[in-house]
C-alpha cells in the first residue's frame, strides 16, 4: 500500500506541471543495478531546476550538461 501512494503522489505531481527528471528517467537507477544486487536505496530530492539536468541518478548529469552550481 505504502508504494502505491509514492505512485499515486509522483503521477499528481507530473500531472500538475514540469517536473525533473523527465518520467522516464524517474526510476533511472534501478535501470542502472539489477534489483539482485541492490543492498541498499537511498531516496532525496535532487537540487535540478533547468530542463535536460536531471538524469534520475544522484550526482549525475547528462554528458555535455554544463554543470549547474547546485552540484
């Protein structure tokens, strides 16, 4: 029950306006580790404001991004 009110919070918020990372990045990490080798998951906010700086992963942003200052 507790995952499907993330999923219904996160689905409200991209259905109000812009948000970052893009929706088919929101989960980029987990693309990134099989769930096999997950030992741990570390969930925050990342500090992104500007389109094509979010990537869904922590510390990370596309190649050829200028790095914003909040990194």
């Amino acid at each position: 029950a507790k995952m499907q009110s993330i999923y219904k919070k996160v689905k409200e918020e991209y259905s109000k306006g812009t948000c970052y990372p893009p929706k088919n990045l929101i989960f980029n990490a987990f693309k990134q580790c099989p769930f096999k080798k997950l030992k741990v998951v570390l969930v925050g906010q990342d500090p992104y404001i500007k389109e094509n700086e979010a990537m869904g992963l922590c510390f990370s942003i596309p190649k050829g991004t200028k790095v914003p200052p909040s990194l």
